[in-house]
C-alpha cells in the first residue's frame, strides 16, 4: 500500500503539471486521425469489427501512421515502450525470443504466448515473428485483457493488431535510410501501384544491421555479443474479382544473422562474499563484460504466404483466409556450467580425456587474464570447492574450455485456416460466427558438448570421437492440432448503450516424441538424456481444452464521456517440456540438496478470468481527451520459465504458479497546449501475489514474476511550421519503468548446489554455507529518454535521433537460477546517436 501511495502521489503531480496524466499513443492517434479526414474518429479493428475508438469497451492504445514515422516505431520492443502497463524482454538469448507482459500476464519462454498477433486480419502463431518487421506499418492497435474470446488460445493478455499498406489505385511509395553509431544502418522502402482497374500490388522490404554495444575482450574485442544483421522481402497483392469479392494474398521471407546468448552470471552466495565480494552481487551493479572463447552465433529464416478471400453477401460477409509460417532458427554459444567441473574429470573415452586436458591447458594459458568475477586461476583445472588450495572456478561463458558448448534449435512449422460469417447491416444487432484449425510441427533441441578447441558442430548429436562430442541432449518432436468454434452478438440497447457477448471453444490436442538416440554420455556413462535411465522415452500425448467467454458493455454518460466494462476468461494451452527433464530436477536438487522443486515433463493449461471497468471521454472541446482503467485478474497454473545449471549441464523448462491475484489501475491522457503542441503520457500501477505454489511452496505471498510494480511514461511533440512548405517537428518521450521480479523466488534464501557439494568437499563445510540469498535479483526502476527533431516536409522528412539520451544503463533481462546460487543477466540498450531521411511520392 506505501508504493500505491507513492506513485499516486507522483501522479498527482504529473497531473499538476500538465491538467491531466497524459495518454501516449491512444489519443494521439484520435488527433492524427482528424488531421488526415474529415472525421474526428479514429477507425480500429481490434475486435474483428470497425469502429470507434471511443466507442470499445476495453483499454486500447493506437499507433497511427503518422505516430509510427514520427517515433520511429517499426517492432514490438520499440512500441511496447510506450505503451501504459506492458513491458517485454527481447532477443537476449535468441532472436525469437520475446516475452511480452500486459498487466501481470508474461507470456514464458518456451510456451506460447500470452499475446496474440493478427496482422491484416490473419493471425499468426509462431511467438518467433513477435518481433520481426512485418511489412509497410499503417496502424497498430494494442488491446489488453483476455482476448481468447476473440482470437482463441494465447490471447490471455491481449492482442496486438497490426495493420499494413493496402495497394489503391494510385501509384505511390517511399524510402527511408537511418545511420546511427556502432555501424548501426537500417533502410526500408516500398512500392505500391495499381494492376489494371481492379487490382494492386504492394512490395516493401527493409536491411538492419548493427555492430551492437559490446565487445569480446578475449575474442580481440570482437563485434560477437550482440550484433544482428536481418533483411526482409513483402508483397501483398490484393484483387476485387467482383463488386462482392476480394482476393489478399501475401508472402513474406525474413533472414536474421547475428549473435546469441548475451549474458553475464551473477552469484547470490552470501557466506561466500568473506571470500570474494562478487559470490554476493546485487544484479543492478554487475559491470558487463564478455571474455566467451566461442563466438555466439543466431541464424533464423522466416517464409510464410497467406490468401484472405472476403465476399459481401447482401446481409453479410464471409471471410475465410489460410497461412503457411515456416521459422527455422538455432544458436551456438559456450556452455553454463565451467564451475561444476564438467568436462575436467577424466573418464573412460578419448574425448572426455582430451576435454580435461584442453581445459588444463587453456587455464595454465589464462592465467592473470582479467575474467569476470569472482573467478580464481590455481593450477587444476577444478573448481574451489574440491580443492581450495590448487583449484581454479570459473562463471559460464569463460573463455576456457570448461564449460562446453551449447548448439540449440527450433524450427517450427504452422499451417493455419479460419472461416467466418459476420453481419454487415447498419441496425442495432450486429453478430458473427466462424471456426479455425492449426497445426504446429515443431522441433527442439538442446545440446551439450565437450569444447576441445575445434569449434561447435551444428548437429544435435556427435559421437565420441568427433571434435565435439555430445554428453547431454534434449531432442522431441511437437506436433499440435488445435481446433476451436466462435461466435460473438453485439447488441446496441439504446444510442448510448451497447452490450456484447462473445463465446470461443478451443480444443488442442497435443503430442511429442523424443529425438534422441539411446547412447550413453562420453563422460558418465549414463544415458545423455537423462529420461532414457530406464530405456527408451515413450511417445506422449495430451488434449487441453477451454471455453472462453467475453462480457463487455459500453454506457454513454455523455456525449463526451463512457463507461465501459468487461469480464473475459483467458486461455493458454498446456504443453511438453523436453522429456527427461523431472528426472533431471530430482536427481539433481530434490534427491541431492533437499529442494521440493515440483517440475513435471507435461506443464498444465493455464487460465485466467480478468475483470476491468474504465471511463473514456474528452473535454475542453477535445483540447484534452483521458481513459481510466481498473481491473483485476485471477489466474490459475500461470506458466513460468525456469532455468537450472549445474553438473549435468543446463535445462530450460516450463512450471505452473497454481494461483495468482493480480490488480491494478491505468490513467491515460493527452493535453493540447496550443495547436501544434501536446503534452502526453501514461501511468499503470500493477499489485500482484502469489496464491499457491505447489512448484515453491515456500514462493507463496510473492508477486508475480516479470511484473513491473508501475509504468509511466511522459512526452511532449511540437510542430510548428516555419516555413510555407515544411515544419520542424520534435518529440520526447521518457519512460519509468518500476522495480521488476523475475522468478517466483524473491525474498528468500535457500540451499544451492554449493550447499550439497561443500560438506563433501575439502573445506567440509556445513551445508547452510552454501545457501543463496535472492534478495538481490530484483531489476530497479529505471527511466528512458529517447528525443527526435527534424523536418518534415509534405513527402519527405529529416530527423536526427537519440535513443537513451540520457545514458541510463538497465537490465534487460534476468533468469535466475535458484539452485546455482545466481542469475543470467542482459543488458539493455545504451545512448545511440543517429539521424534518419525519408521521401514518400
């Protein structure tokens, strides 16, 4: 209750200063609207239907055209940032991966998403194009709350719904080019004209790359920590075959080549710091640096193709689109796992030998070279704990060869169809009804190697003689029919009163079949997939269904004030981890330190029933417009990630919250000061507990992770003309975004693997010296300042731009990983200077 107070009492402040708390994007994009038409409305989509803005019962941010070129917006972690109560993490590990938060609900690595994305009326699956470019950006449009009602399974937090360039009639199009600092280029253009009289054809593509922000210091600083190279190729061709009967087809290719895995560990080993101040780190002061003697590598490849037919009957229309999405993506980088000693033991194969040996001489060779702490160089290449006196211990990703390799991929599969029937009419009924089909055909895999200094070999399993011979691996096939009807009826009472009512069923079913061959690791001698200990690893399979309701009602207090409402159920499926990894979690923390970690090889469906009641409405003449939201939100089994490492390498696996209560409100506003300048901006402040946790019990009365305690964001845009055929045009935004829990585990202190390993270790010490201490993982608040001044012509624009102006240096991303006594820590972004030209004819 102190921090509601708080940052009510920031927000009262904010509103001082400038008559209201300012909404960023929603009501810019009513104003840029009336800027280009004759109406003061801006038109959106985001319930499968058009209509106002004002008009939606739910908390809807837009991004007008004319929004997008002024902030430079073209991805999701980019508009996202600007967005009240929605926060995400993005490409630190991979490039497809992004999870996005709205109010409470994070969508968890290695499960789908929470959010879905619908692009020109298709919606896609694949959480891997969360953040690719996705053609020639018109408008987007960010709906929160559950949207399953509407757009099936993984719209438990919202929908994000874009919309792209349509060809008209005329023949038109643009190019854009930025440079900015560290080599960082973009460029994109477009091309849009009409085939004969009935047709059109739209081409765009766009090339980003960058050097990144870091460097390699034993790599001779090389650009190998966070830089991306990615080009992409869209066409839309859109025909009217009749006056009732349109045709959309589309196609898209996407490559990405770049770094991976952009992460430095930070220990939480209290009773260690007497030895070494860095064993007990705050996440918030670690200094980053990278010394990996693997150069990380990404590669991912994007090819879809869609058809959306749409035909007017004379009281309605059907609608009826299939998608093909194929994303192949995989990732090489060194392992996690140089301080449990590994690859040092010395075994019955050649390879494990020459691993040891490689290892020793890569330590003698590295001795004095400044590695990130807290890291000792003896002469063995083992860790302290084993022996205190000789031993040497290293974090992940050191430039020895300790600590293995790590070669991961996924490639997905999806063919997608949807068919519906909705009324056209102009009377005060309005319905639809329709069904949808998807099949997802994915493969993962994980795989562990011993790293004898000749490199990584991009096969999931190498034998025992090669240069990089396998000693873990995760390998399972998914396959995923999901099958679901839908229907909605809205109904308008009266001219100021709406009622809507929306129903979807989703079945899916879900199997997999484990990959890996029955071969036993170079270096235990046990199976490398742990699950294979009593033979072979059976096919499984699982069905998850869910109704999903939506309630929502709209009431005109005025003609320049609504209320609004609605109660919806959200629903994400439950799904497979990789087999073998609850055998992996009991051998190795339940049976070996005394943990009661609950993970299972199937993670259950996770469901959420949201609440939330608002006012939307204008004043002084429209001069200033607000929205303000409550709402509260109970989910039962909410997905986590949860990532452990220790002797047996490394697991990446999906658990269940049982229940979570989440709470908060939202204020959005925009003030125009004259005409030409408004004053903009958000607050959302999020309260959320944890209910059950049979995965931690001990977790229960904390918040939920990736939850950002408040946001706010504060801007201001100004464009004066000062000349008959041009204006100069500034923006500012500033975000705060509050303190952030990543794991369930939070306040707490508990045994790590260091508290197993040390009473049988040469100091013999108690186990309770070896507890870590996670008070130290939550990410602070930190604000961003990103400026652009420029400009802007009637078809043509200059700008130059700073991104984190101010420099303020942030986590990105933080996994914790309780039982290894740390945390994997990514940066965010720092200050980049660049500027941008664009011409449109």
């Amino acid at each position: 209750m102190r921090r509601i107070k708080t940052v009510l009492s920031l927000s009262a402040g904010i509103a001082a200063l400038i008559g209201f708390n300012p909404a960023l994007a929603q009501v810019e994009g009513e104003q840029q609207a009336s800027e280009s038409s004759d109406s003061n409305v801006i038109i959106v989509t985001a319930r499968r239907q058009n209509e106002a803005l004002a008009d939606v019962p739910a908390s809807v941010t837009v991004f007008t055209e004319q929004m997008l070129d002024r902030t430079g917006v073209q991805q999701a972690d980019e508009f996202v940032q600007l967005t009240a109560g929605v926060t995400i993490v993005s490409g630190t590990a991979e490039a497809g991966d992004t999870q996005i938060n709205i109010r409470g609900i994070n969508g968890a690595r290695d499960a789908e998403s929470s959010v879905a994305l619908v692009v020109d009326g298709i919606l896609k699956t694949n959480t891997a194009q969360l953040n690719q470019d996705q053609g020639t950006l018109r408008q987007i449009e960010i709906l929160k709350g559950p949207q399953g009602a509407l757009y099936g399974r993984n719209a438990a937090a919202g929908a994000i719904v874009i919309q792209t360039l349509k060809p008209g009639d005329t023949l038109e199009g643009g190019i854009k080019v930025s440079a900015a600092e560290d080599n960082t280029y973009k460029a994109s253009a477009y091309v849009s004209m009409p085939i004969g009289d009935s047709a059109g054809l739209v081409v765009s593509g766009s090339f980003n790359t960058t050097d990144g922000f870091y460097r390699n210091s034993f790599l001779n600083n090389a650009k190998v920590v966070d830089d991306q190279e990615t080009w992409s190729v869209d066409g839309r061709f859109v025909a009217q075959i009749s006056d009732a009967t349109e045709i959309d087809v589309k196609a898209r290719y996407a490559d990405l080549t770049g770094a991976s895995i952009n992460f430095n560990a930070a220990f939480h080993l209290p009773n260690f710091a007497a030895v070494d101040p860095a064993f007990f780190e705050d996440v918030n002061d670690h200094r980053f640096n990278y010394y990996s003697n693997i150069r990380p590598t990404n590669d991912q490849t994007t090819f879809e193709t869609s058809v959306k037919l749409t035909h007017e009957f004379e009281a309605m229309t059907l609608t009826a689109w299939a998608l093909y999405s194929d994303v192949d993506q995989s990732l090489t980088a060194d392992g996690t796992s140089a301080d449990f000693a590994r690859y040092t033991f010395p075994g019955a194969t050649p390879a494990s030998v020459a691993a040891s040996n490689a290892c020793f001489a890569s330590t003698a060779a590295l001795t004095g070279f400044p590695l990130n702490p807290p890291t000792f160089i003896g002469n063995n290449p083992i860790p302290f704990i084993f022996d205190p006196v000789n031993g040497s211990t290293f974090g992940p990703y050191s430039p020895v060869t300790c600590d293995g390799t790590q070669y991961q991929i996924r490639e997905q599969t999806d063919i997608s169809a949807e068919i519906r029937l909705a009324s056209n009419g102009d009377g005060p009924l309005a319905w639809q009804i329709g069904a949808y089909y998807l099949n997802i055909d994915r493969d993962v895999g994980v795989s562990l190697g011993a790293d004898l200094g000749q490199g990584i070999i991009r096969e999931l399993y190498n034998d025992p003689s090669s240069s990089n011979p396998t000693s873990q691996l995760f390998a399972d096939n998914f396959n995923t029919n999901v099958y679901a009807a839908f229907g909605s009826i809205d109904y308008e009472v009266a001219d100021n009163f709406d009622v809507s009512l929306a129903l979807r069923y989703d079945i899916e079913k879900r199997e997999v079949s484990n990959q890996v061959p029955l071969v036993l690791d170079p270096i235990t001698g046990a199976p490398i997939n742990p699950g294979q200990t009593a033979g072979a690893i059976p096919d499984q399979q699982q069905t998850f269904k869910e109704l999903q309701p939506k309630l929502s009602l709209r009431y005109g207090l005025t003609d320049t004030l609504n209320f609004y409402a609605n109660w919806g159920i959200g629903f994400k499926s439950g799904g497979f981890n990789n087999q073998g990894s609850a055998a992996i979690v009991d051998q190795n923390f339940n049976q070996f330190i005394g943990t009661d970690i609950l993970i299972n090889d199937i993670f259950r469906k996770e469901t959420s029933s949201a609440f939330e009641a608002g006012f939307k409405g204008s004043a002084a003449d429209g001069a200033i417009t607000f929205d303000l939201a409550g709402y509260y939100t109970k989910v039962d089994d909410m997905q986590f990630f949860e990532f452990f490492v220790g002797p047996f390498g490394l697991l990446r696996v999906v658990s269940n919250i049982d229940k979570v209560d989440i709470y908060g409100f939202e204020v959005n506003a925009n003030a125009e000061i004259v005409e030409g300048w408004n004053i903009f901006g958000s607050l959302n402040v999020t309260e959320s507990e944890i209910k059950a946790n049979a995965s931690r019990p001990y977790t229960v009365g904390n918040k939920s992770p990736h939850t950002a305690d408040y946001t706010i964001n504060v801007g201001t845009q100004v464009v004066a003309p000062i000349a008959t055929s041009f204006d100069m045009v500034m923006r500012a935004d500033y975000r705060v975004t509050g303190p952030t829990w990543f794991h369930t585990v939070q306040e707490d202190v508990g045994p790590t693997l260091f508290s197993g390993l040390l009473p049988v270790s040469a100091l013999a010490l108690p186990a309770f010296v070896g507890d870590g201490d996670m008070s130290i993982t939550r990410r602070k608040a930190f604000g961003v300042l990103d400026l652009r001044f420029g400009l802007e012509g009637e078809n043509w624009n200059i700008t130059a731009f700073a991104d984190n102006l101010l420099d303020e240096r942030y986590l990105n991303d933080v996994i914790t990983a309780v039982e290894f006594g740390g945390s994997f820590i990514s940066p965010g972004g720092q200050r980049r200077f660049g500027v941008e030209v664009g011409y449109k004819f």
